[in-house]
C-alpha cells in the first residue's frame, strides 16, 4: 500500500497482492487528462514493468462517473496550440499508450462512467477492458479537428476492424455499453455495482498463473498484431526456453501431484 500522500497525484498507484493498480484521480474534472497526468502514467508502467511483485496492472478512476472524459481541451490553448506544441504533447500520450501495450504483464481497463478520447486510447492499449452498464465510450478527433494518430488508429483497428474503427472516428459519437460491447470495445460487461468485483475476481485468477507463460502470450499476440507471419528465431526461442524454466517444472510436478502449482513468489525465466 502507498502513503495516503501519494494519494493526492492525479495518477497514482498502488500495490497490493500481486496486483498494481494505477488510478486516475482528477474527480472534480471527470478524470480529464492534462499533459502531466500522462508523463505521470507512463512513469507509473515503467515502474510496474521493474517491481517483480506487481504481476498484473488494473488500471481504473477514483470515480464512478468517468474513467476519463478525455483530454483537458483548456490546456490546448498553450500546450496545444500548434505543430510544434502538439507535438511534445503528442510524444507523451504516445509514450504512455506505447507503455500499456507493450507492458509485459497483463493490463486491464476498469471502465464506468464516461470513457472518452484520451480515456478511450488508454483503455484500447490495455489487454482487457471490464465495463459497468454505466458506460459511455467514444473516440471523439472529429469534434476537434484532429487527426487521430497512426499508433492510436491501428490499436483501434486491431480491436475493432477497419469499418467499425472508420464509423468510430468519422462520427464521433458515443457508444452505450451495450454497444460498445457489440463492437468489442469491451471484453466483459457487468453491471456497476458488480464491475470492482468482477475486475479484480478476474485479475486475482491470473496470479495463479505462470508469469512466463503470460508474458510470452503477450509477446506472441503483438507480433501477430504487428505483421510477424511466420515464426522468427526470437519467438521460436521463447517457446524452447519455457521447458527449461522453473515454472514449466512445477506446473507439471503440480499437476502429477493432483494439486494447485504455486508460482508465488514470481519465478523469472
């Protein structure tokens, strides 16, 4: 757990068995996102990437109104202003989007509320997105007269397909979470007062799994995602190495023995 002071961050994580989680907590401003909450986040996920006792990342709001409304549009007109302004800022949404997916440990977007532009990007990177009925998710450039990214169009259009992603963008619009579950914004959809349980139900049931096994799945998926068609010398390496490992060893003990493995603490490859 973290001092009640780090509480007070915009962003801030905490630690507790096995799972960080990362908050968004700018309540008064519906989790809106301003330049430093996004250094702020990647920061935060290069810290889970290095403490070996964070094995699964939820990311979530302090509030059930918003997981986040989107970017704060009053800090545009000095960080955003222009190319050159826009582009600073640019890097460093990217550097946090970037930070999510390529996360080497399972990430989760726990979504109520309004989840909109910049809360919708975050909760595209992650692996998985639980949503209450509450929700409200759009992906909104077209209501500012910007041009989505190419990072940020393309984890888009991995997860929903091309025409959907096009309808997505072109109009703007908002998406009830019975839609947005339709379309595969979402993986799992719960009701609001089921949604905290549900998440970290599921997320607590990935501790029980092996560590090298879950990272090598990620690895698998974003090179698929990322036009690998055939296996490489790496990936291949991957799979040969997991027989050697200490968890391979003890997920096959564990299931001679008819018992549960235990991979605590986290074994690394």
């Amino acid at each position: 757990m973290l001092p009640r002071d780090d509480r007070n961050e915009r962003v801030y994580l905490d630690v507790e068995g096995g799972i960080g989680t990362i908050f968004l907590n700018r309540p008064g401003k519906r989790n809106a996102l301003d330049y430093g909450m996004w250094t702020k986040l990647k920061q935060l996920l290069d810290e889970c990437a290095t403490r070996p006792e964070v094995r699964v990342v939820v990311l979530r709001s302090v509030t059930e109104e918003a997981f986040s409304a989107g970017a704060d549009i009053g800090e545009f007109v000095t960080m955003r202003k222009d190319s050159e302004t826009s582009a600073v800022y640019n890097r460093a949404t990217e550097a946090a989007t970037l930070a999510i997916q390529s996360l080497s440990k399972p990430t989760i977007a726990m979504l109520q509320g309004f989840c909109v532009g910049g809360g919708a990007q975050i909760a595209v990177a992650c692996d998985l997105r639980f949503a209450g009925q509450g929700l409200k998710m759009g992906i909104t450039p077209a209501k500012l007269g910007v041009v989505y990214g190419f990072i940020e169009t393309k984890m888009l259009v991995d997860l929903v397909g091309p025409s959907r992603a096009k309808d997505l963008l072109l109009s703007g619009r908002l998406l009830e979470a019975q839609e947005a579950s339709q379309v595969g914004l979402v993986d799992f959809l719960v009701p609001d007062e089921e949604l905290k349980e549900t998440t970290f139900r599921y997320a607590k049931g990935l501790l029980a799994n092996a560590d090298n096994s879950m990272r090598g799945t990620k690895t698998m998926v974003l090179a698929a995602l990322q036009g690998v068609t055939e296996d490489t010398p790496e990936l291949a390496q991957l799979v040969s190495e997991s027989f050697d490992s200490r968890e391979y060893k003890e997920g096959v003990a564990a299931f001679l023995e008819k018992r549960r493995p235990n991979f605590q603490p986290p074994i690394l490859s």
